[in-house]
C-alpha cells in the first residue's frame, strides 16, 4: 500500500513503565513461550516464522472510536476522553506502544477536520502513528450546510445534494494526500424507510453517477473502499445492502474500486467468511472494519461475541493471500464503539484478539487440510481448524509485543501508568450527552 514508515520520537506511556510491568511477567513468559515452541514443532511449526510473521500485521485505528460511543438514546462521556483530533491521535499512539500492531489511525471527515493537515501529520509522526483510510461522512448533516441528507447524499434525488456530497468526498481525498493516506471509504446511509419512497434502480444508478466524480479525483496509487450495510438508518431499504451490491459497484467504477467488509454490516447468521473468499477471488477485497456483532450492527469489541468466527474470517485470507502469491494487501482497521469501557482497554483487547485469529489461521496445516477435503473426510477436515483454533498461542502474541517494544500484558501496563488519570487532569470533559454511537 505504500504508507509511510513512521519512526518514533515521543512515547507517552514511559518506557520504564513497561520495562518494570514486563520484568514482573518475564520468567512466566518466557516458559510459556518454550512450552508452546515444543507444542508447535511436534507439528513442524516455527514459532519464530509465526511471530516474524505476526510482526508485519497492521491494523488501523478509528479515530472515532478513542471517544465514548452510545446508543440512540444516551451518551454517557468518559474522564480524559480525548476532544479533537491530536488527543485522538495521542490515544492511538498508546495503543500501538502497547501492542506494536497499530501504527496508523483511520480519520473520519468532517469529524476530524482541521485546519492544517501537514501540522497533523507532522505531529502524528512524532507519535509514530501514520494515516490509513480517510472516511468520508455524508451521513448526517454539518454546521452550516447548505443541503440537506435527510433523504440521502450521493443518491439523493436532487443533483445540487448530490453535487456537494462528491465535493465532501474530493475534500476528504485532499485531506488523505496531505496525510498520506492511500484509500477513501465510502460508506452511505442512504436508503428508504417506506415502501415506495426510493425506486430501487434510480438510487443506485444515481449512486454509481456520483461515485464516478469521485473515482475520477483518485491518485493513481489510491484505491475507493465501498462499505456495504444491510440496514439503518435506512430500515426499509439501503442503497448499498451487501456484498452482491458492493462488489458490482466496485467492478463498474473500475481497478482501483473495492469492496470492504464490516464485520456486523450483514443479516444475523450470514456466512461471512465465505463472503471474503468470493470477494478475494474476484480481486475485489479491499479492505475489512473489524468489530463483533449479538444482534445487529453492535461495533462490539473484535472477538467478544464470536471468536470462532474470526479466526475463519482470517482462515480465508491466509488462504486468498497463498492463492495470490503476494499480490493480496487487504487494508485492515477496527470499527468500534465503546459505551461503557475505556476505549484503549477495549482496542487493547480487540488488537490481541485480531493478532491471536491471525496466527491460528497461520498455523492451519493447509497440506493435511486439502488432503482431507479431497477425500471428504468431513470430520478430520473439520477438526483441523477447530485444532488451530484452541491453540494457546498468547505466548507468541506477547513475544511478538516485547520484541516491538511493547508490554506483555497490555491493559495492565495501561493502567499501571495512570495515562487515563492524568487525561482527566488535563482535559476538558465532553459535554455532549445526547444520543448517536459517536
């Protein structure tokens, strides 16, 4: 994808923090650490390949999501919270310290505005966090606009609303380049709540004659993210509503168009994972908004509900990236809301999560797999990725964490250095209660 390369230069969590909480785990960790090495070998597994490999993982953060989420009815602000988008980025950095797995952070234009974006990038740099994709919103209405998106921005019936829905998009690509960003997710609310509001074909054919202006101001390098979304806040109807929808969109516009995958954007029950294995063989897979999802779009921390299905999310694209013999570069990121948690401690555990589903798909013993496929031995095929997936591999997650300068145990490292306490000291408590998941 070509981001940037970041050195760091600040570190906001002191270094000797993490040297005295890691200095109390290390003997333990370390025996853990051999343990699993014999377990793996007995399978002719390297653990060191698997934690070379975990160590290129990356993984974006939401900016949206260092901030206290809510429901449609309250908000409930947390202490310390960050209120603009250096505090934002100040958080991110924390995260990565800790975890050594998210380097960059996904901005959420107009959320995220400022005034000057070589001053943001600058001082994100000195933070070691670089820029991932830029999120556009035509989802709600801003200050000061001039149009409406009650009933929809880039399908919105009227062509002066559609207009100034692909300028917010064209601004927020300056932005990214700016940034150094590489990508621009598009996602939507458009859609109907009643029966015969919306002609299903105009909608969308307006949709595609929007989005067309805003390929068209892609760089070269870019590529456009389509985000797909079954329902709300359109509860009827949603212009884009799955994967069939997205990846047509995306195979219409052109090479650089393609399709990302949020993990709660689907009806209950459907097959996820499948959905990532036809949008990887078509070249369409571009990206993912990791979270969890109960009932619906939850933005539930990654892993909390339905671990099992993760680590068959990250089956497929272990195997989509061996198929494409190093041509897949998929564009990770988190999408969550935290309600009633510490945003960091919930994107600490959400980091271990995605890297523990990451490496148990690594380990899957592809060979014996496809041998057991192919003589339709269901029960053996089967058991070979329960088997990997109830591998212990926490030991390698940490030693991967160490060897990148971050903390055996994350959250507890967190919170030995009271970063939340002196936030709370420092700035000012958000005031805004009202409802919204942002």
């Amino acid at each position: 994808m070509g981001y940037l390369t970041i050195d760091r230069k600040m570190s906001l969590i002191p270094p000797e923090v993490i040297a005295a909480s890691n200095a109390k785990l290390m003997s333990a960790h370390l025996a853990d650490y051999d343990a699993l090495a014999v377990r793996l070998a007995r399978e002719n597994i390297d653990i060191e390949h698997m934690v070379d490999r975990l160590m290129t993982l990356q993984v974006g953060l939401p900016s949206w999501g260092m901030v206290s989420g809510g429901t449609r009815y309250a908000r409930f602000p947390l202490p310390g919270e960050p209120n603009n988008i250096f505090e934002k980025i100040e958080d991110c950095s924390v995260v990565h310290q800790l975890t050594g797995l998210t380097p960059r952070v996904s901005i959420h234009l107009p959320w995220d505005k400022t005034d000057d974006y070589s001053e943001l990038r600058q001082y994100a740099e000195n933070l070691g966090i670089g820029f991932d994709a830029i999120n556009s919103n035509t989802f709600q209405d801003q200050t000061g606009q001039a149009r409406s998106y009650k009933y929809g921005s880039l399908s919105h019936s009227n062509a002066a609303t559609r207009e100034q829905a692909i300028q917010h998009n064209i601004d927020c690509i300056e932005a990214g380049k700016v940034l150094g960003s590489k990508a621009l997710t598009v996602w939507i609310g458009d859609g109907s709540n009643f029966p015969g509001q919306n002609e299903f074909t105009d909608t969308l054919e307006r949709y595609l004659e929007s989005l067309k202006g805003v390929y068209a101001h892609l760089p070269n390098d870019w590529r456009l993210l389509i985000e797909h979304k079954i329902y709300e806040p359109a509860f009827y109807s949603t212009v884009v509503q799955d994967w069939g929808t997205s990846i047509l969109c995306a195979q219409r516009l052109g090479e650089k168009a393609q399709c990302l995958v949020d993990l709660g954007h689907h009806a209950p029950n459907v097959n996820i994972e499948m959905i990532v294995a036809r949008l990887a063989m078509f070249g369409k897979l571009g990206g993912f908004h990791f979270n969890d999802s109960k009932y619906g779009d939850d933005d539930l921390d990654s892993g909390s509900i339905n671990p099992f299905q993760l680590f068959l999310v990250f089956n497929e694209l272990i195997s989509a990236e061996r198929r494409a013999k190093g041509q897949f570069d998929p564009a990770y990121m988190m999408d969550q809301s935290h309600n009633v948690t510490d945003p960091i401690e919930s994107l600490l555990n959400s980091a271990r999560a995605i890297a523990g589903a990451y490496v148990k798909a690594l380990i899957v013993d592809r060979d014996a797999l496809k041998g057991y496929q192919e003589d339709n031995d269901v029960i053996m095929a089967h058991n070979c990725l329960r088997l990997s997936f109830e591998t212990d591999v926490r030991p390698a997650l940490a030693m991967a964490r160490v060897r990148a300068g971050g903390a055996i145990d994350p959250i507890a490292t967190y919170r030995a250095s009271g970063y939340r306490n002196q936030k709370m000291k420092t700035r000012r408590l958000r005031s805004d209660l009202g409802g919204g998941i942002v």
